[in-house]
C-alpha cells in the first residue's frame, strides 16, 4: 500500500499502525487515508468497544496514534487565551493548567472517569467521542466560549468547542478558551450524568453576565443565550420574581421528549444551585 513509505507503520496481523511525527505528516497521511481510525488515548475508543457486541472487538485495519506529534502536546498562554493541544491528557491539563485552568474546566475535566483514564484519554479525543457520558468538559468549554481548531490538508477553520465535529480528513489540533475574569463559577455532574456548567460576572452588586449550560445524555447540551439574558444586570442577591421567572423558563425549554419530569425537576434544582451561589458572591 502506497501510505507504507510515508510514515512509520508496523503490521500487526491485519492492523496497520501508523505514527506520524509531525502535525503536518499526520494531515498528509490523514488526507490520503481518511477511513483509517484516527487513536488518541484510546479510552473511549475502549468504552465503545465494551458497550459493542462485537466480541471479540476488533480495531479497523488501520490506526493513526496521535501521540507522538509534538504540536498536539502543546499548551500555551497569552494575556488573551490559553490554548492545550488536542492530545494533552485531561490529567496533565489538571496538574499543568491549575492555575490556569477556570474552575468550572477544571472541575469538569476532574469528573471524567477515574485518574487512570484521566492519564490516558486526552482532551481531544474526549471532545471527538460523543455525548454519552453527559458532557461535562463540552459544558464547560460552552459557558467559556471555548472553540477549536479542525485542521486538514486543506486547510484550517475555528468552531465552537461543544459543536466539535470534524469532517471526513479533519483532525482537532487545540482547544482555546479565552481568559476572562469570573467571579461565580460552578460545575456539578449528578450520577445520572446531567450536568451543570456555569459561569458569572459580577459587578456593582448586580449580576453583570451569566453563562449558564446544562447536559445530559436525553438532550445533549443547552445553553440559551435569551435566558441567560433575562438575568443581565439584575440586582443581588436576586429578587425572588426574577429567580422563579428564570426556573419557570428553563423548567419550559426543557420540556423536551424523552426527558422525564424528574430530570426536569432535577435541573431546575441544579439551577437554582447556582442561583443560590451568585447570591453569596454577590455584595448582598
Ligand atoms: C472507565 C471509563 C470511564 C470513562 N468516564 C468518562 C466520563 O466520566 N466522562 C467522559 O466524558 N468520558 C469518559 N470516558 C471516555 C473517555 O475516557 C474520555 O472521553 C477521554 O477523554 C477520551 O479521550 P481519548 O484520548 O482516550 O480518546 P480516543 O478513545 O483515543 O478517541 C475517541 C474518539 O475521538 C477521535 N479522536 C481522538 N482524538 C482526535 C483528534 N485530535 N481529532 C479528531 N478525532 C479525534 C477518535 O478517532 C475516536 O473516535 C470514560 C472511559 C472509560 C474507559
């Protein structure tokens, strides 16, 4: 096969393992191989092999590791954003970004699995895997406005972190949050998997902005610019109209199919969690 001599591939049986050494080598091998299985940690890539019933699971033929391609390793600041490479380990964005990493980031990233998997899975893969486990790094990155880059050969192109979907030939290369001041974050994760993510500014003794999201594995992700907007500017702690006008409307987008009335009712009472958290920032 042609991709032989491009990079370096072991044969395994019927599995061929390439390990590019450059992000440009990987985007060339990726542009001329886009099937082939694009391996990062390999931890969710296990989780669905699991849930399969495949058995014995069995890897497509040919995998691309992306742990030997230095750009991917990468985290950098500036006064303006902090961006990790797709391939940094959730554990090493914990241990190298605590100062750095916003709480509610780094609290979600501390709710992925358990230490091991957190030594493993990257922050990439965990954005390319799907939404089962609930969410919890997405929300985070949505109430941060955190976006990705999706690079391929033929070119690059910034989206949305939550919306990470990257076409045929694509490879998510960082994710970039902008650092901004927050004085009210919170993230919670129930064992159901729904998810609260949220962050807030205050200012003044009102609440200035609120970024608010929630997820769950029956209805993905919500965030809502128009809720979060109908608390702009309101005084703290808030005035029990505007507190209950809030729920009521959240309580309302959520009615959605498939999600139950506890669930509903249970977001609510995450909601009014955080509710209760701006209150206590707040000068009061
Ligand atoms: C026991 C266990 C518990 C877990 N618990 C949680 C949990 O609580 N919450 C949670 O969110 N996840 C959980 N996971 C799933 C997984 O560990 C994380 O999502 C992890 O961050 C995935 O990263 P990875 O590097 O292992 O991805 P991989 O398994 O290597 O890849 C996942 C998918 O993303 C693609 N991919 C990887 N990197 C890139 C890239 N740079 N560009 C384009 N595509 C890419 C791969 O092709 C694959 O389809 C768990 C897994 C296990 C085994």
């Amino acid at each position: 096969m042609h991709l032989r001599n491009r990079s370096q591939a072991v044969r395994d049986r019927d599995i061929k393992v390439y390990r590019p050494r450059s992000l440009n080598g990987l985007l060339r091998l990726y542009s001329l191989d886009p099937d082939a299985l694009l391996y990062a940690g390999g931890t969710a890539i296990a989780l669905r092999a699991a849930a399969g019933r495949e058995r014995p699971f069995r890897l497509p033929p040919r995998l691309i590791m992306l742990g030997n391609v230095p750009e991917l390793g990468r985290i950098t600041r500036t006064p303006r954003h902090l961006d990790i490479g797709a391939g940094v380990t959730l554990g090493r964005a914990l241990s190298t970004g605590r100062n750095v990493l916003p709480a509610v980031l780094a609290q979600a990233i501390a709710s992925v699995g358990t230490p091991p998997v957190r030594n493993l899975g990257t922050i990439g893969g965990n954005l390319c895997a799907g939404r089962e486990d609930g969410g919890a790094v997405p929300s985070a990155l949505a109430v941060l406005d955190g976006q990705v880059e999706l690079r391929s050969a033929a070119g690059a192109r910034w989206v949305r972190a939550w919306l990470a979907e990257p076409r045929r030939g694509e490879v998510l290369t960082r994710v970039r949050i902008p650092m901004e001041e927050w004085q009210a974050q919170g993230f919670r994760r129930l064992a159901s998997g729904l998810t609260l993510a949220a962050a807030a500014r205050l200012g003044r003794g009102a609440l200035e902005t609120l970024h608010f999201c929630l997820a769950g594995s029956d209805f993905g992700l919500l965030r809502s610019r128009e809720l979060e907007d109908s608390l702009k500017n309101a005084r703290l702690p808030l005035a029990p109209r505007a507190r209950q006008g809030f729920l009521r409307e959240l309580e309302e987008r959520l009615t959605i199919p498939g999600l139950g009335s506890y669930a509903r009712a249970t977001a609510v009472r995450l909601a009014g969690w955080f509710l209760d958290r701006l209150d206590e920032a707040g000068p009061g």
